[in-house]
C-alpha cells in the first residue's frame, strides 16, 4: 500500500482541478480555522495514519486525543485540527470518510470479538480495492486477527484448485511444503469426509466451510491436535456464538470489512477567530 498516494487520490476525485469552489467564494483568502473531528455514537477509532496523512497532505495541524483501538463515547473528542480555513473545509469529507469507514469496521469487530469468544474472530480478503492493509489494520485495532494479506502468504486449497491443477490433495498439499516451506497450508473441507481427507493429507487448518453445528462439532473432535479449526461461511453475531461452542479455533467474517456501517464521526468548527 503506498498511503501516499491513496491519500492524493482521494482528495484529488473531491477537489478536482478547481478545488473547493464554495470556499472560494465565501470564506476569506488567509482565513484560519480550528475544529475537533467528534464521535456522534460510541464505537472504536481506526485509521489514524490515513487521517495524519490528509492533514499532511493538506497543510494542516493536528492533535490526537485517542489512539487507534480507543473506545469512544458519543460525544467523545478524538482529533483536533488547526490551519488555514480553505485547506480545513477542503480536507473534511476525505478526513471523515476514511476516519468513519475505518472506525466502523473497527467497531463491527469489536462486536464479532466479543461474540466469539474463545474464538479468534479472522478477516477475509473482501475488502476495498487498495484499502486492504487500512481495513485490516482496521480489523486489528478492532481485536480481530489478520488473516492472510492476499494470495500471496498462505496456501488454501479449494475444491476448484484440485480441479483445475489435476493433482489430488496429498499431492497438492506435498508440492506446497516442497515448494513453499514455512508457508502455512489450510485445506477447504464442506464435510466431515473433507476433514478426514486434509487431515490425511497432514494440513494445518481445516476450513469448516459452511457446516451444521453437529458437523462442526465432530469436526473439531476429529481435527483437536492434529490441526487448527476455522469456521467460515455467512457469518453474523449468532453464528459466529454457535461456531465458538462448537469448539472453533477461529472464526472467519467477511462482513467486518464489506458490510460494516461508518462510525459516526463529525466535524465541529470553533468560532471563527
């Protein structure tokens, strides 16, 4: 991720070539302004280095009064901010989407972390388009764990890689610790036949892929030493309790980072001076 120039970008597609015209014609040339960035409902703060890098960007000063992980209260202070009026009311929206989005799945995490337990709550790769190490970071700060960051830093194997690679599972799993040695090797099973077989096949987790709480169950049973167990498939708050009973190592969401609503944080300016 180069933080740099996503920050550019985002504030480029709001300013476009003419900048904040609104601004222009209302607020004074050399104007200052000072404001704090306020949380309007409880939740958890992420995304501090994408919010130091707007003020940067933007000329601007800024204060923290919480860290990235901190639970907020409505009405809580989390960021002042001193500068020039125009770059101020021109870096707003940029500063609050990424501030929200990412203190929103924060939040969401939060919740899922705490349903889970003793369970490790996991993220998936469905996640914005260039966002993935914010929205994981994001994760993190939330009390969630990263899965892996993309293709790249673990095996998984599918029913659809077997297929399409001709190779049986021994087979795959074998090349992958030839090929790959040290990179963790997890095996996709929707059945319990499919635990025996990525057992046999001496993976180190199983993905429980959409399975009842009696198979779960069985599964963890059969899995308990010779492999991690990880629950996946559709999970909200109550499935992610039942996966932890079933006795789950992890649990796996994809909704902390597609689906979580933006924390509601506002923009409130002091007097003008």
């Amino acid at each position: 991720m180069d933080l740099q120039a996503l920050v550019a970008a985002a504030l480029a597609e709001d300013l476009g070539t003419a900048g904040d015209v609104t601004s222009q014609v209302t607020v004074p040339d050399g104007a200052r302004a000072r404001g704090r960035v306020v949380a309007r409902s409880g939740g958890v703060l992420a995304g501090r280095e994408f919010g130091e890098e707007v003020l940067r960007q933007m000329g601007l000063t800024g204060t923290w009064q919480a860290a990235d992980g901190a639970v907020l209260s409505p009405g809580e202070s989390v960021l002042g901010v001193d500068g020039p009026a125009h770059a101020l009311l021109s870096a707003e929206r940029t500063l609050l989407n990424g501030l929200s989005h990412l203190s929103g799945i924060a939040t969401m995490t939060a919740r899922f972390v705490e349903a889970a337990r003793p369970a490790r709550v996991l993220d998936t790769r469905k996640t914005t388009p260039g966002w993935r190490a914010l929205e994981k970071r994001a994760v993190a700060a939330g009390g969630g764990v990263n899965h892996r960051m993309g293709l790249h830093d673990m095996v998984l194997v599918k029913d659809n890689h077997l297929a399409l690679g001709g190779v049986d599972l021994p087979a795959a799993v074998a090349r992958a610790r030839e090929a790959l040695p040290g990179t963790p090797v997890e095996v996709e099973a929707d059945d319990l036949e499919g635990v025996r077989r990525a057992l046999a096949a001496g993976a180190d987790r199983v993905l429980l892929d959409n399975m009842d709480e009696a198979s779960m169950r069985e599964a963890v049973t059969l899995c308990r030493g010779h492999a991690a167990t990880e629950a996946s498939g559709g999970m909200d708050l109550t499935g992610v309790a039942r996966a932890a009973a079933c006795g789950v190592d992890f649990v796996s969401v994809g909704a902390l980072t597609h689906s979580a609503p933006a924390l509601d944080l506002a923009l409130d300016l002091d007097p003008p001076r």
